[in-house]
C-alpha cells in the first residue's frame, strides 16, 4: 500500500508547485528556487526526503503546468529510494486558482515511474482535490507490456489515510512483474494475466493498511508456467502409491498450463479462494485456501485429477504450505491412505457381492446388499 501514499505525495507536491508558481510568478523567475521549500514541504508531509535532479522549467501551452525531470523519494535510514520518477508534467488551469474553488483539479504524466520496484511508464491521471478527498480518475499507465487502467480515491480521516480503488490490469507479463516485487522465490509464476482488483483500506501506514485490506479480484492467466512446482509428477507418484507399484520418476520441477483462473476475496489482510482452476493437457487441478498478506504464508488444498490414462482415476490430494518466498508442496499422505482404504474396502464389499450371488439365495442376498449398503 506505499504505492498510495507515494502517489498522495506526488499530487501534493504537484499541487504546491503550481499554486507557489500562480501566486509567486511575477516575482520568482527561475523555478529551481523553489526546490528547497518544496523539499520541505514533502518532507513535513509525508517524512519522506525528496531529491529533484536536473531544473524545474514552467509551461504555458495550451496550459499552465510544471515539468520535473527526475525525482527520488527515500525513506530515513535508507540508501535506495522508494520511489524513482522521471518527467514529471502537470497542467492546470490557471484560473481555478485565481477564483480560489473549493476544488482544484489538473493533470499528470508520468513518463517513467518505478514505486517499491514496480515499474510503470506513461503514467497518466487526471486529479481532482476538492479538500475532502483526492480522487485519480482515469488512472492510465504501461504495466509489463501490459494495460493498467482505473481509479483511486484517498480521503484523509484524521492521521488514517482511507482508500478506495477500482483497477483492470490488461495482457500483464506475471514474470518481470513477481520478480520485481518478490525477488526470487522458489516457485514462480510465468503467464499473460488480467486482473480486476477491487479494494478499500484504512490506516497511517503499511501495515495498517494491510491488517484493515477488504476487497475482491478475478484474474486469468493463460500460457503459462508454473516453476517450482511439478503436479504431473506428483500424479504419477499418487498413481503408483495407489496401486503399490514403484516410485521411478523423475520431476522436472514444473508445471505448462493452458490457463489459470479464480476469484479471491480479501477480509482483513486474509486472501481466500474457492474456486481455483489450472488446466493442462493431462490434468485439471481444482484449488481452494487462504493466503495471509500481513505474514506472507500460503495454504492451498489442490486436487489434480489425471486426463491421462492410469490405473487410478481418483482426483491426487496436494498441499501447498509454508511463506510465499518458501513454499512446501507435498502429496497430501493422510487423504491418500483415506483413499487407499477406501479402495480395500470397495474390494472386500465387491468380492462379498460376488460370494453372495454364488451361494446365498436371492432373499436372504438381498437382505445382506442391503447392509453392505448397496
């Protein structure tokens, strides 16, 4: 959720620029003097330490505005910055200003943007502040060869920051993007995505916002590639258990699918699914669980059912435990011997229907398919 603030930081800043630009032009030439009471300003705001590199220049066509060449945002106490932005420009009508509205509203581009190492270019919003809320709408921007297209709305509570957002990410590269915001983990996810993420929140920071996260998401992936994670080796290996045969196999420590798809909704800071759906062409894997935002772990029920041919057709048990950078993926043993005896127990029921047909008569046999619950 940094991302929210950092964006509330940047329309302020934004803001002051061209309001300090309206009322000051005539007698301050050279914007670059504004540099250091805008560094201030931010950092009174927000407690972030602002750098602006390269000079400040004024537009006046077709509107008055403001272009930033490069600017950094970075947290006490850290080197790298949070937020990295590159040509800034934002316009607005001069005057809205003059006739002091209740509201203020204007426009933004942003050419090059990487927020907590996640990579946006051709930035665009349009903005309105009518000092009750500060509303992005509509919300553009080239995400991972990719569309992002929606709306964000913050509303200051006190020292809480509510937020409000409607986003549909479009033909997204799930490979470039994971890496950039988790770094390496030991499963991976390779695919096209679209995504539709629906949410609110409050609270003063990170955390908060998360621990108070509620919302909903659709996505399906397609094309796509699972690292890490081999569920056809697991089929074959559920498959021999089943039918005490051996174990010769080998992983390849993957899984190709055709399309990956699901609904989740979040209930503070807690992602639950139901209905997830990965198909390949040998099997279908149905999936339900939870995945905590707040601590990072993850626990997926999955059952893999074979479109191969083998000797069981029973849907194979998989668990996925464990934190998101380091999950466990096992064949789910306590539901497999569930099968197992399940399976010992329809043999002895068979071989008894059997015997009772041979050498009971028909009377008396129907009374014991009766007990046997036939």
């Amino acid at each position: 959720m940094k991302i929210i603030k950092i964006l509330i930081s940047i329309c302020v800043l934004l803001f002051f620029v061209v309001a300090v630009a309206c009322l000051l032009l005539n007698y301050l030439v050279d914007p670059n003097q504004l540099k250091p009471m805008i560094a201030e300003q931010v950092k009174k705001q927000t407690g972030s330490n602002l750098v602006i590199d390269g000079r400040l220049s004024w537009g006046f066509y077709p509107r008055f505005g403001v272009t930033v060449p490069h600017l950094t945002l970075t947290q006490d106490g850290q080197k790298t910055p949070y937020a990295d932005l590159r040509q800034i420009k934002f316009a607005a009508s001069v005057a809205q200003l003059w006739k002091k509205r209740a509201s203020l509203t204007g426009e933004v581009y942003i050419e090059d943007a990487v927020v907590m190492r996640l990579h946006i270019t051709d930035l665009k919003f349009k903005m309105n502040w009518d000092k009750q809320s500060l509303t992005l709408e509509p919300l553009t921007g080239a995400l991972y060869a990719g569309n992002l297209n929606g709306k964000l709305q913050v509303t200051p509570i006190q020292s809480n920051l509510k937020c409000n957002w409607d986003m549909q990410l479009d033909a997204i590269q799930l490979a470039p993007l994971l890496a950039d915001l988790n770094g390496t983990n030991k499963i991976t996810l390779t695919g096209t995505a679209q995504m539709k993420l629906v949410g609110a929140s409050v609270g003063e920071n990170r955390d908060q916002l998360l621990q108070h996260l509620n919302g909903n998401m659709q996505f399906i992936v397609t094309n796509g590639v699972v690292r890490g994670m081999d569920l056809n080796y697991f089929v074959q290996t559920a498959d021999a258990l089943l039918n005490k045969q051996p174990i010769n196999l080998n992983s390849t420590n993957q899984t190709i699918f055709d399309g990956f798809a699901g609904t989740a909704t979040v209930t503070n800071g807690v992602m639950q699914s139901q209905n997830l759906l990965l198909t390949s062409p040998t099997f279908t894997t149905q999936g339900q669980g939870s995945i905590s935002l707040i601590d990072q772990t993850i626990n997926l029920q999955l059952q893999v059912k074979p479109q191969q041919s083998l000797k069981s057709q029973w849907q194979i048990p998989v668990l996925v435990t464990g934190t998101l950078v380091n999950p466990q993926v096992n064949l789910d043993t306590t539901n497999i011997n569930k099968l197992l005896t399940q399976e010992q127990i329809k043999k002895v029921t068979t071989h008894v229907e059997e015997q009772v047909k041979k050498h009971i008569s028909d009377k008396a046999g129907k009374f014991l398919q009766q007990l046997l619950g036939q």
